[in-house]
C-alpha cells in the first residue's frame, strides 16, 4: 500500500514537470530579460529617461488605468474597421482579376503600381485628403491590408492545381461555379498566412495614422508621453499594443484551425512535426 | 473460359465519331508536331473500349478532347451525331491525377456533380448514397480525402462520375498508381458497376492486361503522331473473374500485343537514335 503511493508520487512529479515543461521553457527567456533589465536599472547603468525599471513601468500603468480604456477602445475600432475593410477589398481584387481578363486589364496596371509604393509615404496625403480624425487612420490600415490581400489572393488563385478546375468542369460546373465551389475553397487555407500578416500589419498602420494626427487612441497616448518624456508610459503602451496584436493573432489561428481541417498539414504528426515544428 | 465469335456487346450504333483529328499544343503550324493528326476512332454504345499506347503517344490528350477540355484544330468528336465542344457532365471523366477534391468530404464530393445541376439536398443525398454503395464505401463519408487511403480515393473518384449519370465514362489511367492488388479488386469492382449501368466508357491505360481484362475491344496506339495500329474485339464472355488473367487464350494474346507495342516503341526509338 505505502509502496504503491510512494511509487505514484514519484511518477507524478515527472508527469506534471512534463505538462509543464512546454510553458516553463516559453518563460526562461522573457524573465531572464526581466532579470537583467531590472539588474541593469538598479546598477545605474543607464539613466531612467533612457530605460526606465521594471517597477517604473508598473507605476506608468496604474497611473495611466483610467486613461486606457477609452485609447484601447478608439485604436480597436480603427485598426479592426481598417484591417477588415481591407481585407474584403483586397480578396474582392483579386478575385475579380482572376475572373475577368476585363478587369485585369483595367485594374492590374494600377495594382502592380500601387503594390511596391511605401503606404506609410502616403501619410500626409491621406490627411490632406480625408482631413484628421478617423477617417484617414481607417483608410491607411484598409490600403495597408488590401494589398497584402490583394497580392496573395491573386497568386494563390494562380497556383491552383489546374486538375481541380478539369474535374469540376468535366462535372457540371460553369465559370462562376468554379469560382464558388473550387477556388474559393482551394484559396482559403493558403490565404490564411495573408490575413494573419494583413492583421499584424494593421496594428503598425494604426500606430503610424495615429502618430500624425489622433487626438485619442494608444499611438496618440505614445505622442503624449514622448512629449512630457515618460519613458516608462511609453513602454505600458507599447505592452499593451503587443497584447492587443497578439490576441487578435491568437483568435485568428482559431479560425485557421477550422477552416483549414481539410488540410495535411494539420495531420502533420512524428517525423515530419520533428522537423518543420507544429502546433 | 468460352471464347465467343462475337464481341459479348452486340451495339451497332456509334455513340462517338471522332474523324480526321488533328491537334498540337501550342500555336497550330508554328513548326509544332501535332500530337493527332489524321485521328480516326469511333466507340460503340454500351461498349468497353481501352485505349493502350507508348507513354506520351497522346491517350491523356485525346481524352481530354472528347471531354472538352482541348480545342482541336481540325476534324471532327461528334458525339451521338452532335459536335460538343464544351466539357459537360454527359462526358465525366476520371483522371490521371488525384482529382477528388480535398476541402469536401467523400459524400460531399460524390454530391458535387449533383450540386451543379440544382438538384435538391434531399435528391443528391440519395443518389450519393447509392453510388457509394456501388463502389463499395460504406462508413468512410464523413472523412476527408487526406485521411483515405489512395484506393479509396479512386472509389470516391469513380463514384463521383458515376453520380452525374453520364452518357459516356472517359477513365485515364485510373488505376495507374495503385499497387498490384488494390488494382486488381478495383478492376474488378469497377467491371461490376460497369455491367450494372452499362456506360459507354473509354479506359485508357498502358498495362495491357487490364485492358484486355475489362474491355470489350482494345485500340493499341501509336506515337508521333497518334495513330490507331490495332483494334482487337476482345472475346472472353462476361462476367469475368481472375482466372481469365491465367488462361491460355488471355496469355496469348496478350502476347501478340505486347509484341506488338514492343514493335512500335522499338521502332520509335530505331528512328530516335539516327
Ligand atoms: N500541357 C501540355 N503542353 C505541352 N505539351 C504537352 C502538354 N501535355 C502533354 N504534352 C505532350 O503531349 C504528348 C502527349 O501527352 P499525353 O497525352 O499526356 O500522353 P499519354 O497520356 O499518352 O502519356 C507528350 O509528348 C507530352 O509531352
Ligand atoms: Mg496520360
């Protein structure tokens, strides 16, 4: 009996060490960076305008509570108005390129101009366009996340395995029920890295719109605190920006696992996860 | 084995007339050698015809023709006295390649053909059901492709065409890239749901054995340009199991052919080393 239990316990130190291993590797490296920049502080190595400490930041942040909601609130609407206007844009660009000769000849010229512009160049003319306030934060995180879009969708639709369409034709289908029913399916799952990297762009454009004319919002509150030169507020911001992208990231690959289940690589397990890491 | 004086389908009337063929890929005379040219063939109703030939001597591209997928340059694919030019589901084909589509579950892709003619939910759920049950899938309907075995894809395949009720079945290989046995069951099963539709259809392969094993009449084809050299009315009685592939009869003129094809591969490559 006493055997028995002694025998347990020590199979289940190992047991809940291994569920735990994964989240306690993730740690060593954030809170070895915690250590040395609070050590480094403490030191006087640098001065606290320049990095301000740990606990510095803490304060900044129960000092800015009351503000940070409402900055949250505003960056949200911008950045997620943006990125899904975007998207749709771009997705329905590409779409129509691929289907019509017509409007790829009317709209492809254009496109393949405006792809490698630097959106962030367009800055003052989109204030002096649409004027300060939300409307231009909107339109430079939509443009922002439209070309990613655009540019992806149309090379994905490219890359379709061409026996798909044969078989889908050889069956029935027309054009237009190729496109509902073949390549909209097929170009999904590929267009997932696209959207991803479209939502983490969005953040940057809306922190960019926001440093030229906000007057709330989280990139607005940074302008803030460079000018009264609060370092440490500077870093809460920047932590809370960081947490927004990394749940809308974190929700998004929630969505990828359901769409694209159909997939291989989700089936992905052993050697080949070994190799090419899974998730 | 009886071996009969007839074809065992007795079916005078031409389905499928293709006369004169000529095609090339790539612009037509811009010193491109035409892959047909002056391709005569034609298929009876109800009629089993296999096509073998040299790899690359153009059985995918003629397929591909009579289902609509290639425009021609000259000459003529009437089917049932009618040009069609156009891929549609009278013709489905089975191809090659891995056509079963990924994103859709087995049911869902024997339901696609249905789905594109409208039919209603209730109506291609039936049919559906019924062809995976002619093919032998049961319990496998919900799966993904990915996670059936490459035989069982093929049946979803078969399945697929069969469901849109074509007039005329074009198989491409379609057992090409599975090992010896599962061939030989879906070679099999696939004589038993052919005997019970009756289709037209046109099996292209380049194993001999299993064209002289389903058909009703094999066609040995050339290269460079396509042409008809042979057309054997096979006469072994249906149904047919294994032991034809072990008959005296069946060996031999599988032999004849092979030599046959071995005559014009090797000539073929006589004409490539000058
Ligand atoms: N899409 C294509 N473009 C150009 N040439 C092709 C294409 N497809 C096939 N060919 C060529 O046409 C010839 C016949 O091909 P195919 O019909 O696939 O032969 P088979 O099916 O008898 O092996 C081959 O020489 C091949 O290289
Ligand atoms: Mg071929």
């Amino acid at each position: 009996m006493s055997t028995l239990r002694i025998a347990a316990h020590s199979a289940l130190r190992p047991a809940i060490f291994i569920r735990h291993r994964n989240v306690l590797r993730r740690l060593v490296v954030p809170l070895v960076i915690l250590g040395v920049w609070e050590l480094v502080c403490e030191l006087g190595l640098v001065r606290p305008l320049i990095l301000p400490p740990p606990h510095a930041v803490w304060d900044a942040f129960t000092g800015m509570k009351g503000q940070l909601p409402g900055a949250i609130l505003t960056t949200l609407s911008i950045t997620l108005t943006g990125f899904l206007i975007g998207t749709a844009i771009g997705l329905a660009m590409g779409l129509v390129m691929a289907y019509s000769v017509i409007a790829r000849d009317f709209f492809g010229t254009i496109f393949d101009f405006l792809r490698p512009v630097p959106i962030f160049a367009l800055i003052p003319l989109f204030l002096l366009w649409f004027g300060i306030g939300k409307p231009p934060e909107v339109a430079l995180v939509s443009m922002g996340c439209a070309v990613i879009l655009g540019v992806s969708t149309s090379e994905a639709i490219r890359n379709i395995p061409s026996i798909y369409i044969r078989a889908g034709l050889t069956l029935g289908a027309r054009r237009s029920g190729i496109y509902r029913t073949v390549i909209i399916p097929y170009i999904f799952p590929h267009l997932v890295g696209a959207i991803r990297l479209a939502a983490a762009s969005a953040w940057g454009l809306d922190v960019a719109a926001e440093f030229m004319g906000s007057q709330q919002g989280l990139g607005y509150l940074i302008i803030e605190q460079q000018i009264y030169l609060r370092t440490a507020g500077i870093f809460v911001l920047v932590f809370v920006y960081c947490i927004l992208a990394i749940v809308f990231d974190v929700l998004i690959a929630r969505i990828e696992r359901h769409v694209t289940r159909w997939t291989e690589r989700r089936s992905a397990k052993g050697i080949v996860a070994s190799i090419v890491g899974s998730q | 084995m009886t071996v009969m004086s007839t074809p065992s389908s007795i079916a005078p009337r031409i389905l499928i007339s293709i006369s004169d063929l000529r095609f090339s890929y790539g612009p037509a005379g811009a010193g491109v050698r035409p892959i047909l040219e002056g391709f005569d063939l034609e298929v009876r109703e109800s009629e089993l015809l296999s096509i073998v030939g040299p790899s690359g001597c153009g059985k995918s591209t003629l397929l591909s023709i009579i289902a609509g997928l290639l425009r021609v340059d000259a000459g003529t694919v009437l089917v049932d006295g009618a040009e069609r030019t156009e891929p549609g589901p009278d013709r489905a084909m089975i191809f090659q390649e891995d056509a079963v589509f990924p994103w859709r579950t087995v049911r869902a892709n024997v339901e696609y053909g249905l789905q594109m003619q409208g039919k209603s939910r209730a109506e291609r759920h039936r049919i559906a059901d019924e062809y995976l049950r002619l093919v032998g899938l049961v319990d496998v309907w919900d799966l993904f492709p990915r996670q059936l075995s490459g035989g069982m894809r093929k049946r979803v395949d078969v399945a697929r065409a069969m469901a849109v009720q074509p007039q005329i079945l074009l198989l491409d290989e379609p057992f090409a890239a599975l090992d010896v046995m599962t061939k030989e069951q879906l070679q099999l099963d696939f004589l038993g749901v052919w005997a019970k539709t009756q289709l037209t259809a046109i099996f292209v392969t380049h194993d001999l054995e299993e064209a002289l094993f389903l058909s009703d009449r094999v066609v040995v084809m050339s290269r460079d340009p396509a042409r008809v050299i042979r057309d054997v009315a096979v006469p072994f009685s249906r149904p047919r199991d294994r032991t034809l592939r072990t008959s005296q009869e069946f060996q031999e003129l599988r032999g004849e052919l092979a030599e046959q094809l071995r005559f014009e591969t090797g000539d073929l490559e006589a004409i490539e080393a000058t």
